[in-house]
C-alpha cells in the first residue's frame, strides 16, 4: 500500500502574506530550507507527495481571479521538480470558509481517491501550518506535522474540536521542517 504526504501550500511550501493570498511573484517566497528538507524526504522514497490546499474564492474575478494565480502555482511546481520534488497530485479548493462544502479541508472531499484500500493512511501525515490541518489529519485517519505559526493560537475550539482533543493527531509540531525530515528518517530505520 502506498503512503502520502497530504502537504499544504501557503505557510508550508511557501510562506503567506497578510491577505492570505498569494497572486503576484512579488508576493511568492518560499519556506525556509524547504528545498534541503523536503528534497531529502523525497529521496526517502516513502510516500507519494500531494499538495492539498484551500485558497479561499480562487476564481472570483473581483476577489481572487485565476490568471494571477496560475503562472505562480505553476511555478511553484517547476521550481521543486526542478529540484527532484515531484508532487503526484494538486488538490486545490475554492471555496470560502462559510460554505461548508466537503471538499474544503479539513473535510477530505477533495481526497476520495485515497480513500481506498491502495493507499496506508494509518502510515500517511498531512504537512500543514493551521489547526485544520490537524483535523484534516484526524478525518483521514493519519497524523500531522503541525508547523504551528501561532494564528490558531487564540482558538479554543474549532469545529466541535479542541486543541487538546487533537493532541493524538500531532506526529510533530515545529517551525523547521528538518523535524519532520528526522522523523520520517527514523520511521524508515525502524522498518
């Protein structure tokens, strides 16, 4: 059965902006030591990589029209290809937060082809920086990587969970990723 990295996009791979949204080169910088961290996570040859990110309204042309947002996203994915980082998949949602539909994370709507019985989730994480990535973790039936920024810090419950309540779920949290590459190193080394 394969393995996945669910991984988020903004606060992530690249880091986000004040409006959360990031539609213009000058708006783009990528996480530090991403390339260093994810590039030695990839030549694990463990887990199948896959980016799974909300970006609230993409498509509205007054609020987030998609011509300014293609030629980066499309960058971004060359840019790791280029570096030997290959994601197998891009699942993007576009909706707002108060629509509720199930393909927004943390639902897993945007998901149901790893929900089969090819795919080890038990084994899987999701890679994120916002508590719904906790919970997208929990209703795959996985743990996360929390790279916890500290937004969610005010929050004391969020969709009918706590922050306490998600602790199982929480393989790592940290800032740097060459946490997570040390933990799915040592993963590897038990086998």
């Amino acid at each position: 059965m394969k393995k996945v990295l669910f991984i988020d996009r903004d606060g992530t791979l690249i880091l986000e902006t004040d409006n959360e949204k990031i539609d213009s080169f000058e708006k783009l910088f990528f996480y530090p030591e991403i390339f260093r961290w994810l590039g030695k996570i990839a030549r694990l040859e463990e887990y199948e990589l896959v980016i799974v990110t909300n970006q609230d309204g993409l498509g509205k042309p007054d609020f987030f029209p998609e011509e300014t947002f293609w030629p980066v996203q499309h960058f971004i994915e060359r840019t790791f290809r280029d570096q030997g980082i290959v994601f197998s998949a891009v699942h993007i949602d576009k909706s707002f937060p108060h629509e509720d539909l199930p393909t927004r994370k943390p639902n897993t709507g945007m998901l149901f082809n790893y929900l089969t019985d090819q795919y080890d989730l038990q084994n899987s994480f999701v890679i994120g920086d916002r508590i719904t990535d906790v919970m997208l973790a929990k209703n795959l039936g996985c743990k996360c990587f929390w790279l916890n920024d500290g937004r969610d810090l005010g929050l004391t419950e969020i969709g009918g969970e706590t922050k306490e309540s998600l602790k199982p779920y929480i393989a790592v949290e940290s800032r740097d990723w060459k946490n997570i590459y040390n933990y799915l190193k040592a993963e590897k080394e038990k086998q």
